[in-house]
C-alpha cells in the first residue's frame, strides 16, 4: 500500500513540475495520429503494391528489396496508432493488457530504427552506384545481398530492442502504457536508451551524412554530367537527406 502511495506521489510531484497540456493529447494527437495511420495505411501499401507489380514484371532488384523492407517497417507501426489514437481518446487510459501495451510501443521502435537501417542501407547502394559505378558493378548489390543485408537489419533491429521488453510498460493501476517505463526503472532505461540512440540513431546519421556529403561533391565536380541533371540530382539528394533528418528528429 505505501508503494502505492509513493508511485501515485511520485506521480502527482511529475505532473506538478511538468504540467501537460491535455487538449493536446486528448485531441490533438488523436486526430493527428488517426490521419498519420489513414495515409500511412494507403501510402505504403499502394507502393507496396506498385512495387510487387513492377517486380513481378522486371522482376527485383538489390534496390526494390531495400524499399519494400523499408514499407514494411512503416506498416508495423501504421497497424498499432488505432490503439495509440483510443489511448488518448480516453484520457490516457489503456485498454488492452500488458501484452498488447508491450507490443504497440516495441512496434513503435521497430519501425524507427528499421527505417533508420533501411534508409542506411538505401543511402551506401545510391553512393556505391553513383562514385564507384564501376567498381560496384555486379559486388554487393545483387539480389542476394540486399536479401541477406535486409535480414541482418530486421535481426540487429531485435537484438538492440530485446531489453527493452524486460521493462514493465504499465503502472501499477494497469491504466497507463508508457513510451518508456514506470518511474521506477527510469534510469536504468535512460542508459539503455543512451547506448540505443548511439547505435540506432547516431552512427546511421553519421554514415548517411557522409555517404550523401562525398555524393554531393562527386556530382559538383563531374564535368561530363549534364548540368540541369547534376543539379536536380543534387537538389534530391539534399531534400531526401533533410527530410530524412525532420522525420527521425519527429519520432525521437
């Protein structure tokens, strides 16, 4: 009963000294999440579509691999945001057991750091083909290789988000579903989340920065390349590189 007590405490002290905003979470995020899983549902499973439709005719390739993984991740997540938008709805009440609380936010992080992963992988094929066309050609970006890389994220992907399912996602009233854990357990999950944002954020950011910055000065001084086509593809690789950077900054 006094561990009651004490959480509920701890709980109230939290609330006093970060108040929040509730018309925000109890409208807000429900209506933004609600329209994030509707287009997130029809955008990705249309190229999901599109994809299996052009391969099935030319048949895949290293790259559509990449892609139809990275669609993929996206789709996990998509499937779990009905019950985030009803977690909102009603005031921050979860509905549907430990389990299912454990699972909607683990497929949360799965898709965020498979994304990351898949658009590394998306990011070294684009620059292997663009600054060593030649030396690349027909090494590492076969069929099979994209195959076994894409196994190799989803398992890597596992590996970093197993201990993350080793803390309890609930409080002690079985209402609340964390993002993170109980006021209990959290700084042991801050270090753990500390050594996740260095291995599934920081060092793809750092390889993704490189690989589209020698890309960029690749393509400025290739003088045989059309100069209407070198700036567009300049132009695309720095718009995919900010994007990518806005998005993951949002998740995070």
């Amino acid at each position: 009963m006094e561990k009651v007590n004490n959480s509920s405490n701890s709980t109230t002290d939290i609330d006093v000294l970060c108040p929040v905003n509730t018309d925000f979470t109890q409208w807000f995020l429900p209506s933004f999440y609600l329209i994030l899983s509707l287009l997130g549902l029809l955008g990705n499973g249309l190229g999901l579509w599109s994809l299996c439709r052009s391969s099935r005719k030319n048949g895949w390739n290293s790259f559509n691999v990449l892609l139809c993984n990275l669609a993929i991740a996206d789709l996990l997540y998509v499937i779990t945001l009905p019950f985030i938008v009803s977690y909102y709805l009603q005031g921050h009440v979860w509905l549907f057991g430990q389990s299912w609380c454990k699972l909607t936010r683990l497929l949360f992080h799965v898709n965020l750091y498979a994304s990351i992963g898949f658009l590394t992988c998306i990011s070294v094929h684009r620059y292997l083909r663009i600054v060593y066309p030649l030396k690349m050609m027909g090494r590492c970006q076969t069929l099979g290789s994209s195959v076994s890389l894409s196994v190799f994220v989803w398992v890597w992907v596992m590996i970093q988000l197993s201990p993350d399912l080793t803390f309890s996602k609930m409080d002690l009233k079985g209402e609340k579903c964390h993002d993170s854990t109980g006021h209990k357990n959290l700084e042991k999950y801050l270090l753990y989340f500390l050594i996740l944002t260095v291995t599934g954020f920081a060092i793809p950011f750092f390889v993704i920065t490189g690989c589209y910055c020698h890309v960029v000065i690749v393509l400025r001084k290739n003088e045989n390349m059309d100069p209407v086509l070198k700036r567009r593809s300049i132009k695309l690789v720095v718009v995919i590189f900010g994007n990518w950077v806005k998005i993951h900054h949002i998740k995070l």
